[in-house]
C-alpha cells in the first residue's frame, strides 16, 4: 500500500500536525509512505526522514504568520499544483493520501482526487469544505461531528470524532492498564506550551514556579521543561537550567510520556498533549495560546482533568500561583484530577489504527 501525506511545521504553524501524523505512520511502516512538506522556516521535517521524505520550495506569495490561511505560503492551487508534480515524478499509485493542514480544504482536495483512491483529511475545524472519503477529528465528540461534518463533507465521507480517535504515539499504549502513585505533597512539575511556542509562554510560566518554590518550606519542586525543537529560545532556558537545580530542561526529546507520568502536576497548552496528559493520568493547568484551543476546552473542564487559567491575554500568571498555592495544601485534589483522567481517555477503544485497512 502507498501512502502520502501532506503535513507542514514551522515556528507559527507549530509541530502537532507533523507528529501526529508521524504517529499514524509508525503504526502502517510495513507500507510505502511518503511525506511531502514545504521547506518553512523551523520546519520539523527530518523528523520525516525515516519514510519518503519529498520536500518542496515555499511560495512567495503569502507571509506566514499566526493567520492560518497564510500556512501554505501561497494559495491552495498552487500548493496542490507542487504536490501533484511530486505524485506524477514518484509515479506511484497512491492508495491513501493523508492531509493535517488548516490552510487544505476541498479546493486543493478536488485537484487531487484523481491521483488517490481514497483521501483522509485530519482536522480540527467544521466550517471548511472537504472532499475526502475519510474525516477525522478527535477534538469533538461523534453526536458534534455527525451534525457538523454532514454540513461541509461529501454523502459517503466517513466520519470519525471523539476519543476513540486519538492519534497517539503508540509508546502510549504501554499505560493502558496502569495506575498511578500519588505524592502526598506537590513534588514535580511538568511545564510544556508546545513543540514552537511562538508566543514564549514557557518564560513566565516557569519564572512564576520558579518565584513559588522559592516561597515554599517543603523542599523544592522539580520543575521538568519540555523545549521542542522548533522553540527558537533553547539557550535562554539552559540559562535557568545552571542557574537553578530544581530546573531541568529536556530538548526536543522522543516521547514526553514518561516524563508526564511521573510527575504530579503538568502545565500547558490546549491541544493534543491534553489527550497524553490523560493518557498518563495527569492532572494539568492549561492556557489558551491559539483561538482553534478553545473549540476543545469545555470537554476537558467538564471532565474535570484540567483547571484552566486563562488565554495569554488574560492575567493567568496570577491564577497559576493561586492556584499552586491552593494544590500544595490540597494534593488530594490532584489525586481527583488523576483518576478523572483515567475515566475520560481510555485508550483501550482506540479506532484510528484500523482506519486504513
């Protein structure tokens, strides 16, 4: 079987849609599987290189920047155009072709239909028309994607939402039957805003628990910080890794899980790493960096794994201490969080992996 996906990462586009479509790789790596991706600047891309990787040259129309519709560089036909010289060069009849873009919709899935059988298009969104035969978004639950999907998908499309859906590392899946020990009091955090964090949230996030421990009588709290390797401030936080010995930063590391499951406490960005938050049974504090977060932030509230503190405009640093103030008087609350984590994700009924067959 031959399949290609279309996937992009740079510093504003971030690196969650190129993992997560590395992550479905790795489940079919006995077939022939391509990725083509532009040449952005942060890209992700020899994260690729394992596969086909077919890299091509950005266009000079468009400056991206946080807008979505400026991701591709250039208007969709002209993307579409790239890709399909790309198809026509390798000369391969591709069985599946996988998009995970916010700037892809039908008018560059129209061009080419003709050179797939079958499209699968991940997404995050329900407002962009699609023609694909396979629409996935773990985001929204099914009753939210039956209704939504019918809307901007072709009569046959099938539709897969909800947790069921999660596109996970499969390294995940070793916590499947698992329990979690609970600290008595609040010994480890784990700070991660994503694999760019254009916005630089990481900084005062950490500089806020940095200010906490200092205030606290019990010993100090491990604070891990997960850098990626798209974040253009490496150095600037080895800076606060000699300074302190409570920090610890972790650059661009394979699988984060580890480090969530072992800790008491995660602080976050809204998005996919919600999902291995829950998968390890990790409670977090969580900030809205990006207007397309807050479509999922009520299911994790509901859930209750999560305390959320804010959008990066609203004065979250001040919550994050309250709220740290108040978990270190009250660890049982984490131990709560946990076990809700456990009730909301489980991964036992994972569908995604079937999809292709």
């Amino acid at each position: 079987m031959n399949i290609v996906f279309r996937v992009d990462s740079s510093n504003f586009i971030g690196t969650g849609h190129l993992y997560r479509c590395l992550h479905l790789a790795n489940c079919f790596r006995e077939n022939n599987i391509y990725f083509i991706c532009k040449k952005h600047p942060y890209n992700l891309n020899q994260k690729a290189s394992e596969y086909n990787l077919i890299e091509i040259e950005n266009g000079n129309d468009i400056e991206i920047n946080l807008d979505i519709q400026t991701w591709l560089g250039e208007n969709e036909i002209k993307d579409a155009d790239k890709v399909i010289k790309v198809l026509k060069e390798i000369d391969i009849n591709v069985d599946w072709l996988i998009v995970d873009h916010y700037a892809i919709s039908s008018k560059w899935e129209n061009k080419l239909r003709d050179f797939a059988k079958k499209i699968l298009v991940i997404d995050d969104f329900t407002t962009r028309n699609h023609n694909c035969d396979v629409i996935l978004n773990q985001q929204i639950s099914e009753r939210v994607g039956n209704n939504e999907y019918k809307k901007v998908v072709p009569e046959d499309c099938r539709i897969c939402c909800g947790n069921d859906y999660l596109i996970l590392n499969k390294e995940y899946f070793k916590y499947k039957n698992i329990t979690k020990k609970h600290n008595k009091i609040l010994s480890n955090i784990v700070i991660f805003m994503g694999g760019a964090d254009t916005l630089n949230t990481t900084q005062p996030i950490l500089e806020t628990c940095i200010e906490f421990n200092k205030k606290i009588k019990h010993p100090k709290i491990i604070l891990d910080v997960i850098i990626g390797r798209a974040n253009k401030n490496y150095k600037l936080f080895k800076g606060y890794e000699e300074k302190y010995e409570f920090v610890k930063i972790h650059y661009d590391i394979p699988f984060i899980g580890d480090l969530l499951f072992k800790c008491d406490l995660s602080i976050g960005a809204i998005g996919t790493t919600c999902y291995e938050r829950c998968v390890t049974l990790t409670p977090s504090l969580c900030v809205c960096v990006a207007e397309n977060q807050m479509t999922i932030l009520d299911k994790f509230l509901k859930a209750g794994v999560m305390k959320y503190l804010g959008t990066v405009n609203d004065n979250y640093l001040e919550k994050l201490n309250n709220i740290l103030e108040f978990v270190i008087e009250n660890t049982n609350e984490l131990k709560i969080m946990s076990e809700k984590c456990g009730e909301f994700v489980n991964i036992r009924n994972n569908k995604t992996y079937s999809l292709l067959n």
